[in-house]
C-alpha cells in the first residue's frame, strides 16, 4: 500500500513545482488501479487507503473535501469488480488495463469540473493533463505486461 | 464467499457516502477551513524542496531571458508611480516601503472561487491584513488573514468587499463591490453623472495599507438606478480566471 502514498506525494510535489503551469496526471488513481488490479479478489482495504488519499487531496488542493474520495472509492470498487468478474486467463490484458485506467483518468479529472461547474474554463489545463496521463499510462501498461508475465511463469 | 462480498459492500458504501456527506456539507465550513489550513502548514515541509526547486528554475528562466533586470525595474516604476498617485490624492504619504512580494496561489476553493484565494506568502514575508494584491498591477483583491507562512485574500468579486474608488476621467467617487458570481459593480454614483463606458476606475484613499491609484478595471456599462445612484457594471484589469500568481504590495504604511 505504500505505492499509494508515495504516488500521493509524487503528485503533490510535482503539482507544487508546475503550479501555475500544468496541471500533473493523478498518479494516485494510476496507483489505485494497479493495486485494484493486483488485489482485485480482497480490495476492501483498498477503500480507506482510497478515501485517505482523496481526502488529502482535497485538503490541500481542491477545497472541496470528500470530492476525490468519492471518485477514487468508485474506481477502487468499479475496477476490482470488473476484474474479478473477468475468468483469470483474460485478465492479463495489457488493451484493457491502458483503456480502463485512460477512461478513469479522463472521467475522474472532468468529475470536479462537473460537480462544481467552476472547472470548464480549464479546458486547455485539461487536455495537457491527459496527454501526460496517456504517457504515464503507456509506462505503466509496460509495468502490466512485465507483472503478468512474471506472474504467469 | 458471501460474508466477504457484504463486508465489501459496507466498506465501499460507507466511504463512498461518508465522501459524499463530506462534500455536502464540508465546503465553507470552519473546520472544513482549519483542517484545509493544517494540511497546507504540515506540506509546506515535505513540499519545501519543490517549491525551492520551482522558484530556481523561475529565476533561471528570467536571468536568461534577460527579463530580470526589466521586472525590477517595472517593480520600482510601480512603486513609484503609485506613491506619486498618493501624493496627488491625500497628504498620507505611503512611501515605497519595502516593495511588492510575490506569491503563488495555492488553494483557491471552488465553493468561494469568487471570494477568495490563499497564497505561499504569510507574516515572515511581512505580509498583513489589509494589504493590496495585485496582478500585473490591477488589484484583484485585499488580504484579510494572515498565518506565518500562508495567507487569505478576498478578492473584489466577493460580494462582503466594499473598495472605495475613484472614476480617473471625472474624480467621482464610488464604491466597487462584488456579487460573489464574477461580477463586480461600481456603486453610489449620482444619476446626473454620467459616466461613459471605457472610464477607468481605480483605488481611492481607503487605508494605509491599501495605497490610492491601483488600477481596477473600467466601466463597461450602466446598470439599474436604485435610490437617485446608478450602478455601473465594471470590466476587471486583472484576469481572475488566470489567477496564478499575484504580489502582494508591502509598501503602506502600518
């Protein structure tokens, strides 16, 4: 669990060195779908490590607390159901795991947007967000593919 | 099997729903606002050699292209000019003081994104309550608390920020409040008067800290007549939807 809070950190870091500047991909929710993948039979720690993280957040970034908790618990639930569901020889599925995570990413960072209709004139912060996201998730989908490979053998 | 199943249930239902209470009702509240100001006081340390990092890469970026020595120097024009736009105004003298500090905007709620904002800089910095914050030089609000190493600024939108103005062209005196949606209004100015869309407004003598001659915005068009006054509606000069970094003008008096 401790990739979740360095993620967390990371974000935060590289949020204060770009601010102003670039809003930074949600590290945090790349770690949440990776443990949620990974732990996806057990996930039930996984809420409140989630709702922790997002609390954070929104304490320190988004002055709305409880918005990020909310978004991250659903894809912790929303993604650990998926996989189970899925018969164990499909869920090495390195096209899956990038979709999922770029459609959780895209549909967490436009959810305060929407929930507090004060984020739209952000659009162009947005689109750099996502496109840095697809970068961390195509590195990330590698680490999947290695993970199934080992685990398989 | 099935225990498990209801034991995930209840974990992700109760995080799920303690969230969305605390999105309800958190925003605006004053816990809600202590633990927001906790959470920035314990990450400023983790978060130091980032900052440190960012503001090198700044100043390495300004020094080479060249636009260190312009900045400055528009720094002590400012200065300069909004201490003579004193002088012209009020016997006060404001004097240049110790200058304009930057800082950057590190929270600005979403439930108060028209009244407030919170920068990096606090009372080390020599920040204090009643202080103008200015971006490129139009104000964009003043600061109403300040911890040692954060502080909050209201912002000219808030609709509970009253500034006493003057119109440049005509010297008439009003008073600019926000409606807390953006928009900000020019109040308590005759219906005889009348003033032509274009004017610019800028402060008038309000305090000691906030200096006369910063900079506001101009009339973009009159409004509704209520008591014998007009309201004017007011185009801002600072650009609050970019609202990134501001300065902080430390030069009154105390």
């Amino acid at each position: 669990m401790g990739i979740l809070w360095i993620s967390l950190l990371a974000r935060d870091l590289l949020q204060v060195a770009f601010s102003g500047t670039a809003l930074v991909p949600d590290l945090t929710l790349f770690s949440l779908i990776w443990l949620s993948v990974v732990r996806c039979e057990e996930p039930e720690p996984l809420f409140l490590h989630a709702f922790g993280a997002g609390l954070l957040w929104d304490l320190r970034w988004t002055g709305v607390p409880g918005m990020t908790s909310a978004s991250y618990a659903l894809t912790v639930a929303v993604t650990a159901w998926v996989w189970s569901s899925l018969p164990p020889g499909r869920r090495a599925n390195p096209v899956l795991f990038f979709f999922w995570s770029s459609a959780a990413h895209v549909l967490t960072s436009v959810f305060p947007a929407i929930f507090t209709s004060k984020g739209l004139g952000l659009s162009s912060s947005l689109a750099t967000q996502q496109g840095m996201a697809i970068a961390c998730l195509l590195g990330l989908t590698a680490l999947y593919i290695r993970h199934c490979r080992s685990h398989h053998e | 099997m099935g225990r498990t199943r209801t034991k995930r249930w209840i974990v992700f239902l109760g995080t799920l729903s303690l969230s969305l209470f605390l999105a309800a009702v958190s925003p605006g509240s004053l816990p809600a606002e202590k633990a927001m100001d906790l959470v920035e006081r314990v990450m400023a340390v983790p978060e130091w050699p980032s900052r440190m990092v960012r503001d090198l890469v700044v100043k390495a970026v300004d020094l080479v292209a060249g636009e260190r020595s312009l900045r400055e120097r528009i720094d002590r024009l400012e200065q300069e000019n909004l201490a003579l736009r004193g002088l012209l105004q009020t016997t006060v003298n404001y004097g240049l003081g110790t200058g304009a500090g930057e800082g950057h905007v590190t929270l600005r709620p979403p439930t108060s994104w028209w009244s407030e904002i919170r920068i990096d800089k606090g009372s080390r910095e020599g920040i204090r309550p009643g202080m103008a914050v200015v971006q490129d030089g139009a104000l964009v609000g003043k600061i109403s608390r300040v911890e040692s190493n954060f502080s909050w600024a209201e912002l000219v939108t808030s609709s509970s920020l009253y500034i006493p103005v003057v119109v440049d062209e005509t010297r008439d005196l009003g008073v600019l409040n926000g409606d807390g949606n953006g928009l900000v209004l020019l109040l308590y100015i005759p219906v005889e008067k009348d003033l032509k869309p274009g004017m610019s407004v800028s402060t008038a003598l309000v305090s000691e800290l906030l200096p006369p001659g910063i900079p506001i915005g101009r009339i973009a068009g009159a409004g509704e007549e209520i008591g014998g006054y007009r309201l004017y509606r007011i185009t801002l000069k600072a650009d609050l939807s970019r609202l990134y970094k501001v300065k902080v003008m430390t030069g009154g008096r105390s």
